[in-house]
C-alpha cells in the first residue's frame, strides 16, 4: 500500500522554483531517506505534504486519500519530529509528552498509558520532571522524538533527528526509529549524516533544486556511478615507475603516490585483487593494505556535482 504519493508537486517562491513537478511514493513499513542539499527542497516537500504550505500545482495523498489543510482525520495518523527542538521550556519532559499526545489522544486514562510508553521509549525515565533546558543535546532530541511519537503515529517524519548530538545519543535515536519501524510506523527521513542513512533506510531518494535526480536502493544508488574501491597500499619502495603501472591497469581512475603510500580510485568493475595482481607480478614488496568499497557520500556528490551547502 502507498502510504505516501506525490505527483507533479510544484511550488515557487516568487522566482525560486523550491519544487519543480515533484513525485514521490512510499510504502507502507518503509523508511524513505530524503537527501539533498542544504535549500535542495526537503523541508519544503515535507511541509507541503503536510499541507502547512500552499503549492501551485500538484497532487498529494496520505494512506490512499487526498489530503488538504482540514484533513485532520489523516493527520492524527502522522508524527513529526522536526530538525529545531519543538517543545515548551515552561514544560517539564512528561507535561510536554503529555501536552503533544493530547493533541491526538483525548483519553487521559489512554494518554497516561502512552506517555510512559514514550518516556521509556526514549530513555527518559529519569529525567520526567527535568525542563528541557535542564537536558543535555542529546536528552532533548529524545524529548523531541518522545513528543512526535508518542500517540503512536502510522506515518511518520524525521527532519534531520540527530543534529549536533554524541554518538552514543545518535546511536540511541537510530535504533529507535529502527523499532519503531518494527513495530509498523513508515518513516520519512532527512539526513546530512550519510552513514546514518545507510545504516536505516530501505530505499533513498537523492534531490536537487526540487527535482529527484536519483532514486532506489542504496545498492542500487550505487550502481547508476562509475565509482569503485578506493585502495591503498603501503610500498616497500615507492616510485613513480610503479605509479604509471597501475594507471596503465583499466579502470584506474587515479594513482598517486602519498609518501610510501600508493592511493588508488577505481572505477566500477576493478577491484584490490587485481591491482595486487599487478604489483605481485612486477615484483612490487608492499605491506599494509587498505580497501574501503564505496559509499552513499561518494555516490551523493557524484549525482549532485557538489560538497553540501551551507
């Protein structure tokens, strides 16, 4: 089932184009990864699905239904847990979990029951009656998760959750979202952190000046680039004779010499064994070997041309 689908999504802020006839789908037990730039169109398509922005054109529906401002009836299914910390310093944790499951959730006898859930959920049972600014960056990204989650949404949205948090804290949050996954909620989630989406997501979608430019599994992202291993290997006796062997191998994309390091980008289809092949032939003596396969980070600037904006 589609949990979410977007069509031809088109929204402009008077010359910017921030979403240029955007589609999106995702699936029921999913969790969608949403890269892009810094001002790439993220937060916008996240706030236009939610209907907290207007747009000039396009189509959005939410668990197969058109969804529009007053659709409340499909926004009690969605939790969100924004990037900035959304909750009230006037509040203690549990009278802020309390206070945001009760936006959902009219049932006290209910809602307390939900809000323990989430308190230990989050691992904030000892910190109930502590005001958020008593909490630490990682304690209040948990508090802000606590509040997103706790009336138990079906769909829900992570904008960059883990924003200048430790990693134990990181950590702690991606397993969470991971049970939450487990237990049935779909996930939308934004990330700068490209390791994190690696590590959670079940399908990513890589977009630029509001267009999807790539979309699929993270096996798949990597397919669609000519980019292979990035070797490096320790000579016993480095030259440039043995760097101009190795370019001469095909799908060498670079060979340099880094004091008695010889660091190698591969294209897609060489590998180290075959690189050691050469160097084992030449009568090349090497000691320590390092190989890294590559990664979604590799992949990102590849597709987008660029570092991440500011």
């Amino acid at each position: 089932m589609e949990i979410v689908s977007i069509t031809d999504l088109t929204k402009r802020y008077k010359e910017l184009t921030a979403l240029d006839h955007f589609n999106l789908t995702i699936e029921s037990g999913e969790v969608f990864g949403l890269l892009g730039p810094n001002g790439s169109g993220k937060t916008t398509a996240i706030n236009c699905i939610l209907q907290l922005l207007s747009f000039e054109k396009g189509e959005i529906e939410l668990f197969g239904q058109p969804m529009s401002p007053t659709r409340y009836d499909l926004k009690r299914r969605i939790g969100i847990v924004p990037q900035n910390l959304a909750v009230f310093d006037e509040l203690s944790v549990i009278e802020n979990i309390d206070y945001f499951c009760s936006l959902y959730v009219a049932d006290k006898k209910r809602r307390k029951e939900l809000v323990a859930e989430a308190i230990d959920f989050v691992g904030l049972g000892d910190f109930t009656k502590f005001r958020p600014k008593k909490l630490s960056g990682g304690l209040a990204r948990r508090l802000n998760i606590a509040c997103g989650i706790a009336h138990k949404p079906e769909l829900i949205f992570f904008d960059e959750p883990t924003v200048a948090v430790d990693p134990q804290s990181r950590n702690a949050i991606l397993e969470g979202i991971q049970r939450l996954n487990a237990e049935g909620s779909t996930i939308l989630y934004t990330s700068h952190y490209m390791e994190e989406v690696e590590q959670i997501c079940t399908r990513i979608m890589i977009l630029d000046h509001g267009e999807a430019l790539a979309q699929g599994t993270n096996s798949e992202l990597k397919s669609m680039v000519d980019i292979g291993e990035k070797i490096e290997i320790e000579l016993a006796a480095p030259s440039e004779r043995v760097v101009e062997r190795v370019k001469q191998l095909p799908l060498v994309n670079s060979a340099s010499l880094d004091g008695s390091m010889l660091k190698i980008s591969c294209g897609r289809g060489l590998g180290l064994g075959e690189v050691l092949d050469v160097l084992k032939a030449d009568g090349v003596e090497y000691g320590r070997v390092y190989s890294e396969p590559p990664t979604l980070n590799d992949v990102f600037l590849a597709i987008t041309g660029k570092e991440l904006r500011d």
